[in-house]
C-alpha cells in the first residue's frame, strides 16, 4: 500500500526520533504541517520537505538508495525516512 496519507501519519507518530541516511548520518525531523523540516547534528536544514515531494518519491518505493529518487528534494533524507521499516512497515 502506498497511500501517502497513511504513510505521512506514519511520519508525524516518529516525528522526534533519530533516523539515519544510507551513510550513516543521524537526523530528526518535525511535522509541522504538510511539510517536515530536519534537524542533523542540532542544527535546522534549510529546507522544508513537502507532503507532495514525498508522494512522488513513494511511487519509487522500494527505491535502492537515494540516487534511485535524485529528482525529489532532499533525496537523502526522503529516503532514509521512506525506507525506515517505521514508516515503509511491511508495504513495500
């Protein structure tokens, strides 16, 4: 199922825990509305990554690494939060 309102709750109920890129980098994220913004080493990266942006990518999932979906804003982080057994669960 790749329903992007389903999988979006998914992200705001871990919004705050720690999830990691395909190399290793820590990050979090909020969700403050249809966007989340994410946070690496204490700092806010300064960009906003949309509802939208993540229902595009999902139509990738399961995608192999982030250069599989390089055409979506923060591939890295959109990845690394799409492919996260806490949100992809078991489907896909």
């Amino acid at each position: 199922m790749n329903d992007i309102e389903v999988v979006w709750r998914r992200g705001e109920r871990n919004a705050g825990q720690t999830f990691k890129t395909i190399t290793g980098l820590e990050f979090t994220f909020q969700v403050p509305g249809r966007f989340l913004r994410v946070t690496r080493d204490g700092r806010e990266i300064n960009r906003s990554l949309s509802q939208t942006n993540f229902a595009e990518a999902l139509r990738s999932m399961p995608a192999g690494s982030p250069s599989d979906i390089k055409n979506r804003q923060g591939s890295a982080y959109t990845w690394a939060i799409l492919m996260d057994p806490r949100i992809r669960q078991s489907d896909w």
